[in-house]
C-alpha cells in the first residue's frame, strides 16, 4: 500500500472505532484536566518552618528562673542551663515597649564594640536576646515592623516578644544558638 494511494472502503476504520477512540481521548483529556485542577487547588500543607534546636537536658543543668523586668506584673520564667551562668538583664524602657530586657553574656573579645558599655549591655558584655512587654495596642505596632519580634505570650493585658542580637562575639555563638531553646522555656509567672 502506498501512501497517496487510493483505498478501498474496508482499508478504513469503522465508524465504531472512531466513535471508541474520540471517547477515550474525551475521558482521558478529562482526567488529566481534573488531575491538574486537583493539583492546583490542593492548599501547600508542607511545614517550612525551621526544626526547633533541641539539646540534651539534665535536671541538675536546668534552673526555672523567674525573670523581674520592669514591673512585677510582666513577670515571666524561663528555665536557664548551666551554658548560661553569669548572665545579666539589662533593662530598657524603649519608646515602643514598656519595657525591654537585654539578656547579656560576659565576652573576652577586644572588640570595642563589648568591650564598652551601649544602650542593651555592660562593658564587657555582649546582647544575646531581648525579651520585650508590650500593650496590645504597642504590640499590633510592633508588627507592622520590618524587624517584627516573635511572641512568647500574652495574656489580657500584655503581650511577650522576643528578638535574637543581629551581631554577638564569636565566644558566644553557643548561647546564641541555644538562645531558642532558652525562650521555648517561656511561661508567664502566675
């Protein structure tokens, strides 16, 4: 048979045939369009968020410290490991906060930077976190920033935020990345 050859009526396909397989193109173009409209609206379940740090935990290493900043009712607790001895709070009473608590670490670098006393440390000290209350009004602010704090926790009348130090000395990179298992220990004193 060549191919520009003319053919005889029982060379064609039926007309059965061709009804079969414009139903199967129909059903498979229409599954394929339902496979792809699934797809698309299916909401996106996976978990981006950043696996929290865990450490190995030992009761003797831990101590639930009650925090005092400011007030006595922006209290709040948070249970220190022996990776945190000799820290300091240093307390700031900031235009868009009631108050804020540095917590610092003692550093041996010579950078002038800690070796001098600033605005969220002592000399010789180095910010690692802050832990700052709010009002909710102060708070709703607070997060229209661009450098918005993650919330700890409120209650009725305040709400808890904390932010990690943007530059630390390089002794202190161990609290710095325990600095978030230290605040997943954060509960509001009764």
């Amino acid at each position: 048979m060549q191919l520009n050859e003319i053919h005889d009526p029982h060379e064609h396909a039926s007309v059965s045939l061709k009804v079969i397989l414009l139903v199967f193109a129909v059903i498979l173009v229409g599954v394929l369009g339902y496979l792809v409209w699934d797809y698309q609206n299916t909401p996106d379940t996976t978990d981006y968020s950043l696996p929290k740090l865990t450490t190995t935990k030992t009761e003797s290493a831990e101590t639930a410290t009650a925090v005092n900043c400011g007030d006595e009712a922006y209290g709040f607790e948070l249970t220190f490991s022996d990776d945190w001895d000799g820290y300091k709070i240093k307390e700031v009473a900031p235009d868009y906060a009631l108050v804020t608590c540095y917590f610092t670490m003692p550093t041996t670098t010579a950078d002038p930077i800690w070796v001098a006393a600033g605005s969220d440390h002592d000399a010789a000290y180095a910010s690692v976190f802050a832990v700052s209350v709010y009002t909710p009004a102060q708070w709703t602010l607070s997060q229209e920033e661009a450098n918005k704090p993650a919330e700890l926790g409120h209650n009725a009348n305040y709400y808890w935020g904390w932010s990690q130090a943007q530059a630390i000395p390089t002794d202190l990179e161990a609290v710095y990345a325990d600095a978030k298992n230290l605040v997943a220990t954060f509960s509001i004193a009764p």
